[in-house]
DNA sequence: TTCAAACTTGAATATCATTCGAAAATTGGG
DNA sequence: CCCAATTTTCGAATGATATTCAAGTTTGAA
C-alpha cells in the first residue's frame, strides 16, 4: 500500500523546482547586471541557471517578469538589510532618513546597479513595493510622532522611489557628480512636510554602516 | 547651361529632408502613442510617414534614438506651451508652481502621454532636457527672489522629472486615485526647502488654463 | 547631356523571445 | 520491481522585427 514508505519525496520535485527558480534568478541577476536587462538573453540565463530556455516560462510568463523578479529580488535584500540596522533607532525620523540615504548611496556606487538603472520603471516599482511596506511605516511613525507632516505616505515614497532612480542614472552615468548625493537626501526629507534646516540636521547624522550582503 | 534657371531647387533636397524628418517625428509620435514605445514598429512609423524602412536609419540612429526624439519634441512643446502663461507672472515661485503643476496634470490626464510613460526614463529624460532650462531658471529665481531655498537647481528638477512620470504611471495605472495630484504638487514644492504651508498655499493659487496646442 | 554626390528603397539578414511537441522524470499503486 | 498517468524539462522551430546594404533615384552644377 501507499504507506510501505511515506517517502520524503514528496516535495523532491517541489525542491528541484525551488532550486531551479533560485538558480535563475540568480542567474538573470547576474547577466542582467553584468549586460542590461534588455541585452541580457534568455538563451544566456538560461545557460548559466543549467536548464533549458525553454524551462523559465514555467517559471515566469515573460522576459519583463523575470526582469521584475530579479530587482524585487534585489530590493527586498536591501530593505531587510536596512531594517537591520534601523531597528535599533530611537526617532522614527532618523529611521526614514538612513533608510533612503542608503538606497540612494547603494544605488550611485554599486556598480550592480549601474546597468539596472536603465530599465528605470522596473526598477522603481521594485523598489516601492519591496522597500514601500517599511519606507511607508516609517514615514507614518514619524508623523504620528510629530517629526514629520506627511499627508499622504504612499505617494511621498512613490515620489522618492523614482527620485533616487532618476538620481541615479545621472550620477552614474557621469552627468552629475557625487556629491549631489547627500543634497538629494536633503530635498527627499524636505518632501516630508519638515524645514530644511531640520532636513539637512537628519541628513548629517552619524550614519552607521549597512552590513555586507 | 546652367544658368538659365538659377533653380531655386538649391534646398529642394533639403526641404525634402526636412519634411521627411517632421513626418517622421509626427509618425512616430502618433504610433508610439497609440501603441506604445515598444509596441510600435519601425515599418508602421515609415509607412504612416511615406517613406521606406530604411530611410529612417538616415535620421536616427536607432529606434531609441527615434523616441528619445520624438519625447523631446512632446517636452518642448509643453515646455513652450507652459512658458506662454507664465510669462505674466510676477512671483517668481508661482511661475515654478504653476510649472510643475502643469506636468502632473498633463502627464495624468492626457491620454496620449499614457503609452509613453512606460519608458519612464526616456520620458523623464527628455524632460529634464527640454523644460530643464526653464525650471532650472525658475527655481534659481526663485531662489534669488528669497521665495526657494534651492542648493542645486539641476537636481531638484532632476528629482521632479522622474518623480512626475512615477506619479503620473501611479496615477494611469489606477494604483493611485486622480486626488493625489495636488498633494503630488504640495511635495514637490516642499522640495524647494519652503514650508508645507506656504507650499499649500502656491499649490492652490489660481491657475490660469494652459492654451490648447 | 552627363556626372558624382546625396538620398532613398525594400529585400535580405540577424537576433532573440516565445512556443510546442517530444522526451524524461516522478509518482502512486499493484 | 514494474507500469501508466502525470508533471516537468528539453531544445529545435517559429515569428516578429530592428537594422543593414547593394542597387536604384534624384539633384544640381558643368
């Protein structure tokens, strides 16, 4: 009967296939980083996850699918990343402000990300809705606490999300210098409802290193 | 000989070029809108403009290079569109308000832009380019005046570029309701380094309609 | 009329994303 | 251990289309 063995294989299939989707996400992050989303190739991805190309449709309905997959991928290891540090802070204010100073930070130095940036709209839905649970949590906490005077949170990340991609790009592509960095996280508090003064108070407080990947 | 007709025909290959050039654009305008940037195919543009496939490689480097002008073109033209109200304006934060308040506006409400959005950062690209130097000049006025506390004009309308598309992608995309465009507004002001109330206040201004194309 | 330069043409090419029928694995039951 | 049903993967074939290029046209001056 069925019971001679219980096998623990069920679920063999289902791991291989878990594999698989990580091995090609994985993958895809790797060539698209490496090329471009739009230069990558399935063939290529394909190749270096060991399955056939045919095997990322069941994975994902379409080449701009996958490519969402891979940055929400992405994204998701930044906010966590973040969230790792920031737990520890004390006004909600500051957890905002080091949440975006170090998107836009990772974003204008890694160089993961430079080839990524081109694809501006996927890369900004991924950040709002892998980053925008906590970015949105932290903007409400801090206008409940008084720090801020946010009227409508989801739009204020909304807003930043695209911000920091269009920073970005110009920074790396080499239109703007560095340096616009911390004055971009400047104009990003400001969008808080708070004075500049204050903006620029949050901006320049000790900001502690984000843990390595 | 040759000098019997000093033909005028000098300039009639030229004008030729030109008018391919324009019928180009406008093609290419009225199929991308229709169909989407990526949906609208090089031989669809060259039919509707009258001339061969080929031909269009005499103008454009490639397709992108093709939508990057015809975005420039569409920005221009708002740009233009926009100055010829403001003009008359006497403060000079006003003339910035108004300025950006007509982008959002457009940007959601216009249903040619909807396709175009999806290559936000063609889109927000060509932006920055064309209605840059007008903003630039409004904010450092502004600013002058004592209405802004802007450190980096540049950037701050670098921000407002993809931050508009992002909205206006929200906004298209049904994911946000038409109610956030004013708070949209409200934010980017804030961006200006001026309070939330005084940014309220130029947000709800009167605002005189912008002429029709 | 003639010619070279400048343009245009559109068929041919090359490159992929995506599809789909066949082959291979896996499973549960006998 | 074997089988048939089912699930998953494979990869060659397809289709769509951006881009190229050899050949043909047009132009303006001599």
């Amino acid at each position: 009967m069925q019971t001679v063995s219980p096998r623990k294989t069920e679920g063999r299939v289902a791991r291989r296939r878990a594999r698989n989707h990580e091995a090609l996400i994985a993958s895809a992050r790797a060539v698209m980083a490496e090329k471009g989303i739009d230069s990558a190739t399935m063939a290529e991805i394909a190749d270096r996850a060991d399955v056939a190309a045919g095997t990322i449709y069941s994975f994902f309905r379409s080449k701009d699918d996958l490519a969402v997959a891979v940055l929400e991928n992405l994204m998701l290891e930044l906010a966590i990343r973040i969230e790792t540090v920031t737990n520890t802070f004390d006004d909600p204010a500051q957890v905002y402000a080091y949440g975006i100073g170090s998107v836009v930070r990772e974003a204008t130095q890694d160089t993961h990300w430079r080839q990524l940036l081109y694809r501006s709209e996927v890369l900004a839905n991924a950040m709002f809705k892998q980053m925008g649970p906590f970015a949105i949590r932290d903007l409400e906490n801090a206008t409940k606490a008084g720090r801020f005077k946010v009227a409508d949170a989801a739009l204020t990340f909304k807003m930043a999300s695209y911000a920091i991609v269009g920073v970005a790009l110009a920074v790396t592509e080499g239109e703007m210098p560095e340096t616009v960095i911390d004055e971009c996280v400047v104009n990003l508090l400001c969008m808080t409802g708070i004075s500049r003064e204050d903006a620029l108070e949050l901006a320049h407080r000790h900001r502690p290193p984000l843990a390595a990947v």
